[in-house]
C-alpha cells in the first residue's frame, strides 16, 4: 500500500450531538472549519506533499475539509479528486439517530451490534467488512502517495487493511483535526 496521510473531516453538528451521519451529507460547523484549517497548517512542511494525489469523499464535509485544508497549505483548493469509495459506511434508517435512540427503539438490534460491531449491518445499511471491501480496492489502486480526507468509519477501515486489530478499531476514536499517516503497515496520529 501507498504512504497515506489520512484527515476526518472537521466536526459537524451532527458529531457534537452524536447522531450517525452515515450518507447523510451535513456541513461543517465554525470549529470544524478551524479544524480543516489547522491541519491543513499542520500538513504544509510534510516533504513532497504537494506531490501526493489528493483524494476526498464526495459528501459535503468531507469536500469542504479537502478544500479549507489545501487552502491552508498553499495549494490549490480545488486541486483534488473525490471518490464515492471514501463515503462514509451507510447507516441506514439508523441515520440521525444516537446509539441511545437506537438502542431504545431496537434493543435487540443494539445488543447484535455489540456482539460484533465489524460485521453488523445495520438496517439497510453496511458493515465494516463491506466497507472494507470498496476502500480496499480504491487503496489497492493507488500507485503513489495520498491524502485522503474522509470519515470514521473509513478510516477504521484502512486502519484494519494495513493489518490493525479489527476487535478493537470499531471503539477507536478516529480524532478530527488531526491527521493519521499510514505507511509500512503502522500508523501515528500528525
């Protein structure tokens, strides 16, 4: 696999209230688009970044993270790519909704999911190992270094396709504001 840098999108309000956002496409909010900002600031000095394929997803928050942080790197801001495999996993009619909602109105659901968080599927939506699957190929199709701006889950994803422990990636924190570089199968927060 390439070397990866890899950057969530910055908060939304849907994150401060902690509604899964899925597919849903939410803006960012104020200290979101600081975020993008400061880790565009953080990324500037990286060797040859300017040389790497700059790739995001196509949702709204993610778009506007890649354009605010290329700004904040000199670069320019419309200077990349989106790829629908960087979505976020779908969460299906669970959209909206809180781990507590959801574990009020479908209880036996919640309880499947927290016997195997990587191969739920929530209603019409997606596991981890399904999104695997579709961010693999992209990774797999990579042929020089990239930054990546997309979601949490995804990046769980890629951290469990460079050989990270799966039972513990779906509680990992995948912080926002912050960068992650991947490379040789290890990886540490920038």
């Amino acid at each position: 696999m390439a070397p990866l840098i890899f950057v969530r999108h910055g908060e939304t309000d849907w994150n401060v209230a902690g509604r899964l956002q899925g597919r849903t496409d939410t803006p960012l909010n104020p200290k979101g688009r600081d975020q993008a900002d400061s880790v565009g600031r953080a990324l500037r000095d990286v060797p040859d970044i300017s040389d790497r394929v700059f790739l995001a997803s196509p949702l709204t928050r993610a778009v506007d993270t890649m354009r605010r942080m290329r700004a904040a790197m000199g670069l320019d801001p419309d200077g990349f790519s989106t790829d629908e495999r960087l979505a976020e996993m779908s969460f299906g009619r669970w959209e909206g909704l809180t781990f507590r909602e959801i574990g009020e109105r479908e209880p036996a659901a919640m309880k499947a999911r927290e016997a195997d968080k990587w191969s739920h599927v929530p209603p019409d939506g997606e596991s981890y190992v399904q999104v695997c699957e579709r961010v693999g190929a992209l990774l797999g199709g990579l042929d020089r270094p990239a930054v990546l701006v997309s979601h949490g889950g995804v990046a769980r994803a890629v951290l469990a396709l460079c050989g990270a422990d799966r039972t513990k990636l779906a509680d990992i924190r995948i912080q926002q504001g912050r960068a992650l570089a991947i490379e040789d199968g290890r990886w540490r927060w920038i």
